[in-house]
C-alpha cells in the first residue's frame, strides 16, 4: 500500500511522429524514431503539478529538474495513469534516461478499475465530482502531439496545453486518494505481469508477412464472391444486416448458394485472419511486447489481452488432431500464394478459417529454445465445489482427486453425463463425455438452458430445447450443492447489504457492505482476501426481452454500477465472479512465484493465456522445465489448501495445440 505523499505522480505528453498508438501497439510506437517525449507533468507528493517540456523537443535526463531527479535516486516510486505507457515512454521515448524498472510503477487505472470506476481518467474523475479534462484538450493534444506544432509558433495554446497536463495530475491524485488502495501483494503480482509484457514474445516474421499478406487478399476473395452470390446487393463480409436480408427472403434457388453466403459471412467476418496485420504491425524487432493488461478483467482480477489479443486464439486446429498445420506454415512461411492456400487441407475448409486456424503457431520460442507450457486442468470446474465448502461438494472434489490419482478413474464430465443419462459411467462414450463437459462448464454458475445451447454451439454440439432443458434438470438434481452454494451466495449479499458493516459468509466467501464507500459499495472477499466490488446497487425495471427484441414486458433486477453503465447482479454473477476471481489469484501467484524466484530465471515466462502458463527454455533443459513447472503449476497458495489442482505439460518451439506437431515435437 502506498501512500500518495510518497508517490512520484507522473503524466507523458507524446509527439507520435509516424505511428497511430493504437495500430503499433506501445512498444512499436515509443521505439519509433520519430516519437518523442516532449512533456512531462509531475507532482512531488502532495505538493502542486509542475510541467518539464523543452519546448517541443525530446526530454533529456541531463536537464531533468533537481527535484525529480533526487525523487530517482532516493528510489521513489512513480505513478501514472496506464503506466506501462508512461514507463515505455520514460524508457523508450526520452534521452539519457535511467531504466525505470517495474517495481518502481504504480497504476492508479487499476485501483480505479477494480472498484468498477471507469478507466479513463476523464470518467474516473467525474464519477468522482471531479472537475473532468480540459475542454480543449482534445484539440491540444492533437496540434502538439499529432500534428506536431511549435510551441514558439502558438505561445497561448502551448501555456494551455502544459495547464491541460498538469490537470490530469490534480485528476489522478484525486482519484487514487478517494479508491480503496490496493494491498502491497497485488503491486508485486502487477511488476510480475509487467516483467513479462516488456519481455515479450517472439513471432515467426517470415510466416506473419506472409500470412498477413494472404489474408488482405483473403478479404478481397470474400467480397467479390459474395458480389457474386447475392447479384450485388452485398458487396462485403461485414454487411450482415444485407446479408440476412437476402437470405431471409430466398437467397438463390440453390440452397448451396445460401450456405456458401452464410459460410463466408461467418468466417470472413471473424477477427482471427486480421491478428496477422496486427502482428505484423505491432512487432519490435520481431518481438511482440505489451500484450497483457494486469487485472483488465476489472470486475474478477483476470488477465485481458490488448493489441493483437493473442490471449485470444481459437484452440481448434487444422485438419484431424492438426495434422493439416505444419504443412501449411511451412508452405505460407516460404511464401506461397493464394490459390496453394485455397487448395490446402483440408480442401472443403474456407481459406479464411484455415488462417484463424494457424495464428497461434505464430508465436515462437527463439533459435535453439522451445516453449514449455503448463494447462491446469478443469480449474474452474474444481474451484465451484471447493468455494462452496459443503459436504455435497466435497464429493465432487473427490472425484477429482480419484481421477487424478488414477486416470482410468471417470473424470467429472463422465460422471456428469452418467449422471444425466443414468447409465454407468464406464460405459460412456466420447461424444457423450463432451455432452457432460458441457453441462459442467455451463451449468456450474447456475446457468439454464440459454446458457448450455451456447456453451454446446462452441462445441460443436446441437441440442433440442427439450433436450437442454432435461439436462439442466438432471444435472442440478445431481448436483444440489450447487443451487445451495447459489442461494447461499444471494442470502449472505442481501444480508450484507441489509445492514453496513456486517461480515456475512457463503462457503468460503465473505460479504460486506460499506456505504460510505463510491455511494456504496457491496464488497465480496475471496480466499485469498482480495476484494470483488460491486458499488451503487440498485433495484431497477428492465425490458423483458426475446430473441434480442423487447417484448412490452418489463422485470425487476438488482444492478450494480460497472464502469460507464449497469450490470445486473443476480447468484450467477457472484458464483462465476468469485470462481474466476479464484482463478485469477491462482495464477497470479503462481507467475510472481516463479518471476520472483531467481533460480528460475533460466526459464522465463513468455504468455499467460487464461489458466496456462507458457516458459521459454533451451532444448537441453525442457525436460528439466518441464517437471519444475509442473511444480509450480501444483503449488497451493496458503489460503487454498483442500483445492485439488492437476496440470498438463507440453513442450513445442512452436505454441502449438495440434497433437501431430506436439506429437512429432516429442519424437
């Protein structure tokens, strides 16, 4: 916890010169040659803004002020708001500066972001009764820092420039000292994360040019052949409402037409082709750094992905167990053409999904080294019973526990489906195990059959309402723990919020209600005793809504006040916040363990993706890796003993889910 009289509170204004931020990506902008730090805005404390500039040229540390310098040298930690920015400007954008080290950062966004303020400061201090931005600040920055205006040319508007810095200082102090201050451990687990987004992560540049260029000509494809198919009344992928204008009234005669329209729209549509450009623009030196936003999943602490979003990759593969892959990357990575990747298996596929199929193989270990990952398995699956802390779902921990002892034991999602079925659960098959994992994942957060059709759509797996809806029967007539844990949630929140200052508990959950916190605020604490915040609640009527269309009809719902809107507040929300929030705390502290450890450092973490986490590692010592991580990876937290965890390693240069190539990897 860090108190704001000790804090270096500082705010880069950037000349970007060449580069769009938000296109390049942190990294690629600051390191670009024409982009240059040319104001800094910063308060020593509690004391008043002041604004360093050379007017309009780069800073130089050599005529840094005596006082900010000083504040460096006595070890001083700075603030600002997004602070990975502000640090790859104060490293990258400046000269002579000293490296500022992660555990040197604080961000006052994230303390803002997880009491569900919004993350602009702009919003952020107006939620707050601040007085908000500089009206004309928006055209300011644009002169200075885009256009790149002289100063000595525009006296006045430069003076109210500097003015519009030094506000988002008074702004950001403001809020950070009217925000729940973060404890000590979660700053740690913040330069973790950090660590790793300026470490980065190789990509394979020869194949990402290529790709790239295959999937603009992709697009290109896509558009004329639904010119084609439609007679021109859609002329490309992202006219859906055209599309299924025409498909509503009779697209063609030919119901292949039809499906060939609705395929492209689909998968043309899709984001994945596009990741190539993104990869391809925001690399440094063939290394895509920046990637992560620590607790960005603001409501549940989880990791969120920014720029080219490859925490975010399909975990479908080429062709049977992905044997199509690695013919295809070597085939683009040489730079073949466009109609080799047309004819490419699987032969029956659209070009365009075989290039969102092949994205996560992009991303490599370096010459001579391979990536060994670790999976947990289930976590979230595992984390619902133990929360819930009853004699019910202690049973099904034991189910995990069996079947991680012995693996030809049932798994849960066959005992799930056995269930359902009401046959023996080694007489279940594969199709029917999937069925089972389905309703797991689905259903555990007091998910209906809304909830399972969608989960099922993912998998590939169509079921009848009716037949939804007896799942959901079965599996909660199986699982009475679970709908338990649920009312049991709602009960200790209701009862939190009914009188202030109470502590209620639900399994191993506890509630508190403070109303004199942002106009009130319901607090939900994790086992680890980090706090969920849901503030301002509120009973509301909503529109009552089918098919995506209100129905005249209204309801009542408790809402609690998220960022820049209202999100409804029901059981489901707290179960699936307090398991994903779990599961965020598990592998935070399993990253800033093995960041933290330094003889772990022949092993540094590359990419977090969800509940895995992927090393880089010379061939010789993957073995070696391999067992370490695994360790690591089965390393309880204090606070989470009971929880049964069990891991899955791979190794590949590649980060690669097809069995062929982990397969051939291995031999």
């Amino acid at each position: 916890m860090f108190e704001a009289d000790d804090l270096i509170w500082t705010d880069f204004e950037v000349y970007g010169g060449a580069l769009d931020l938000k296109a390049a990506g942190t990294y690629r902008y600051v390191a670009e040659a024409s982009t240059r730090a040319i104001v800094l805005a910063y308060a020593i404390g509690n004391a008043p803004a002041l604004t360093w500039h050379a007017d309009g040229a780069i800073l130089d540390w050599d005529h840094a002020p005596d006082e900010l310098r000083a504040a460096f040298e006595r070890n001083a930690t700075f603030a600002a708001w997004n602070a990975s920015f502000d640090a790859a400007v104060w490293n990258y954008a400046t000269l002579g500066f000293p490296l500022l080290a992660p555990e040197r950062v604080i961000d006052p966004m994230i303390q803002a972001g997880v009491s569900n303020l919004p993350t602009d400061l702009e919003h952020a201090s107006r939620y707050l009764g601040g007085a908000g931005k500089q009206k004309d600040g928006k055209a300011l920055i644009r002169m200075f820092c885009i256009e790149g205006a002289s100063p000595r040319e525009y006296p006045a508007e430069w003076e109210r420039f500097l003015a519009y810095a030094r506000q988002d200082i008074e702004a950001m102090r403001e809020v950070y000292g009217r925000t729940r201050p973060l404890p000590s451990e979660e700053w740690r687990q913040y330069w973790a994360f950090e660590h790793i987004n300026q470490r980065g992560v190789a990509i394979d540049m020869p194949f990402v040019q290529h790709a790239a260029t295959l999937a603009a000509q992709d697009a290109i494809a896509i558009n004329r052949r639904l010119v084609e198919l439609t007679g021109g009344a859609v002329e490309r992928v992202t006219q859906a409402g055209r599309l299924a204008k025409r498909a509503n009234g009779g697209l063609s005669p030919s119901e292949v037409k039809a499906h060939e329209a609705a395929t492209l729209r689909v998968y043309g549509a899709g984001a994945a082709p596009k990741k190539f450009a993104r990869l391809k623009a925001q690399q440094l030196d063939g290394m895509l750094r920046g990637q992560y936003r620590f607790a960005g999943a603001y409501q549940t602490g989880r990791m969120t992905s920014r720029g080219a979003q490859i925490q975010n990759l399909t975990r479908d593969v080429l062709g049977e167990d992905g044997a199509a892959e690695s013919p295809l990357v070597e085939a683009i990575a040489k730079g073949c053409d466009y109609a080799t990747l047309v004819a490419a298996d699987p032969v029956d596929m659209p070009a365009t999904r075989k290039l969102a199929l092949i994205v996560r193989p992009a991303l490599i270990a370096e010459l001579g080294k391979l990536f060994v990952w670790s999976d947990w398995s289930a976590i979230e699956a595992r984390i619902t019973p133990w929360l819930a802390a009853s004699k019910g779902a202690e049973n099904v921990l034991e189910i995990f526990r069996a079947n991680d002892r012995d693996p030809t034991r049932p798994d849960i999602y066959t005992v799930a489906i056995a269930d359902i079925l009401h046959k023996d659960a080694h007489a279940i098959v594969k199709s029917e195990r999937q069925i089972g994992k389905v309703a797991t994942l689905a259903l555990g957060f007091g998910g209906a059959v809304g909830a399972l059709l969608a989960m099922a759509l993912g998998y590939r797996i169509h079921l009848e309402t009716a037949e939804a809806r007896h799942i959901v029967d079965a599996w909660r007539a199986a699982n009475p723990w679970a709908q338990e844990f649920w009312s049991g949630l709602w009960e200790a929140a209701m009862s939190a919020w009914e009188i202030p200052g109470r502590i209620t508990t639900a399994g191993r959950l506890a509630f508190i209600y403070r109303d004199d916190y942002l106009g009130g605020a319901l607090f939900m604490a994790l086992p680890s005793g980090r706090l969920l915040t849901y503030p301002r609640l509120r009973w509301r009527e909503v529109d009552v809504r089918k098919d995506g269309k209100p129905t005249g009809e209204k309801r009542t719902e408790l809402s609690f006040r998220r960022a820049h809107g209202r999100a409804r507040l029901w059981h489901g929300t707290l179960c699936e916040n307090a398991v994903s929030g779990t599961a965020a705390d598990i592998l935070r502290a399993t990253v800033t363990r093995i960041e933290t450890n330094p003889a772990l450092a022949f092993m540094p973490i590359r990419m977090t993706t969800h509940d895995e986490i992927v090393c880089e590692i010379s061939a010789a010592r993957a073995d070696e890796a391999k067992a370490i991580l695994r360790r690591e990876m089965l390393t309880l937290p204090n606070w989470a003993d009971g929880l049964p965890l069990q891991s899955e390693e791979q190794s590949c240069r590649r980060y690669s889910k097809s069995k062929t190539t982990l397969k051939g990897e291995a031999s």
